[in-house]
C-alpha cells in the first residue's frame, strides 16, 4: 500500500514537473519571438536544469545564445542538440553557421578510414534508436534460434542457425553502439571553450608556460582532470590545461 502510495505522489509530481517546464517553455519561446533573447536564455537554461532535455530544446537555446552574442553557448547548444539526436537537421544547419565566427582554425590530424567510418557510424543514430535496433536484433536471436530447435526439415534448421547468427552479430554491434552513445551523453569527452580567450598551458596551474591560445566556439576532447584544471587535446593534435570554468562539456 505505501509503495503503491509513493508512485502515485512521484507520479503526480513528475507531472506537475513537466507541465511547469512546459508551460516555461513557451514562455520562453515568446520571450525569443519578442526578441528577448536573453531572458529566454534564462527560462530555456532553468528546464535543462530540472533534468528535462530534449534535441529541439538544446536547439531553441542555440538560437537565443546566437541571438544575444555568445558564440560559444551557440555552438555548445547545437552541439548537444546534435548528441541528442543526430538528424537534427536544422541543428547541424545552425552549427555550420555559427562555426563561421570562430577565432581558433585547426588542421585535423589525419585519422585512419576505419576510424572515421566507425565514429560517422556511431554518430548517425541516437542513443534511443540504437538501443531498439538491438532489442529488435535480441528478439530474432530467440526467433531464430527456436527456429533451429524445433524445425524438423534440414532448411529451415539451416535457415534458423544463419539467422542465429546473422542476428547475433547484428545484436553485438548495435548493443555496443548504444552502450557507447550512452557513455558519451552520461560521461562526455568532448567540450565547448565557452571564455572569449584563454591561454593554455603546460602543467595544472597558473605557473605552467604558455603554450598557445583558444577563443570562445573551440571544440576541445577532455582528457585528465587535476582540482580545477583539465588536460584537454584540440583537432591538431595539441595538448595542454586550461581551467574547468573556460569550458563546458557537450
């Protein structure tokens, strides 16, 4: 009875949250039609801080950081709109865009072609779709293999054990996949300079040489953190500290 009691009043609360970040959510897009961009900055950042993301939400603040000047919020948003749901075409559309006001040109340091497939390949889907394609796959590893148990004719025994296995190499790579999108939305690697300039530096502290410098919109890969400073690598190649509060992570 209390257990059935303490889901219905987490239910209801859970609606009522849900109902007020709606409700703040075309507040907010009035807000940005009326061209308060940065007061509905504000209303879209307070529902991202109550737990509830979405693709289409990370992309309206996109827009209203563009809006009010800040490159680097612009092109964090679209790029978490994009981790979110990778099809996002007007979120890629948008990233493009706002990329053309970035300082920080880099050339990236040639990768192997299996490398790059394989990312492209992880990318092009969500965290969501992945995890149904190996659900579907784990289904029609059971059907095959009962398939295979119980048919009495040799072509369909033949016909379920290829099955099997067809699908249950199919089930590894999209299980994975999804692990993998999963890993990179709870544990992220890659972040956003958010600081219109910083200085880079050797060790973790104010003292380490200056080794070169990134602006606001430069896409970094997180590597190792010490107290209030991270290791990070930018697409050249290059590594070095920058403090914790010039980022954020995607």
């Amino acid at each position: 009875m209390k257990r059935a009691y303490l889901i219905l009043v987490l239910s209801l609360l859970l609606s009522e949250l849900m109902a007020a970040s709606d409700s703040l959510f075309q507040s907010a897009n009035l807000l940005y039609q009326e061209g308060k961009y940065e007061k509905a900055l504000e209303d879209y950042r307070q529902i991202s801080e109550s737990g509830l993301e979405s693709a289409d939400l990370y992309y309206n603040m996109g827009n209203a950081a563009y809006r009010s000047n800040s490159i680097g919020y612009a092109i964090l948003y679209y790029e978490k709109a994009l981790k979110m749901e990778p099809t996002h075409d007007d979120a890629s559309h948008n990233l493009d865009f706002a990329a053309r006001y970035q300082v920080d040109t880099f050339e990236q340091v040639p990768e192997l072609f299996l490398r790059i497939w394989m990312r492209l390949m992880l990318q092009s889907m969500s965290e969501r779709t992945w995890s149904i394609l190996a659900l579907i796959f784990f289904v029609l590893i059971l059907f095959s293999f009962l398939l295979y148990l119980f048919s009495h004719r040799l072509t369909l025994k033949k016909l379920g054990f290829f099955l099997t296995l067809a699908s249950g190499f199919l089930f590894v790579i999209t299980f994975s996949s999804a692990l993998s999108r999963h890993r990179s939305i709870v544990k992220p690697d890659a972040a956003i300079v958010i600081a219109p300039s910083i200085i880079v530096r050797s060790t973790p502290s104010e003292t380490g040489n200056e080794l070169f410098i990134l602006h606001e919109g430069t896409k970094v890969k997180v590597i190792e953190k010490v107290s209030e400073w991270q290791n990070i690598r930018v697409i050249d190649g290059r590594e070095g500290w920058i403090r914790i509060s010039d980022f954020e992570s995607i």
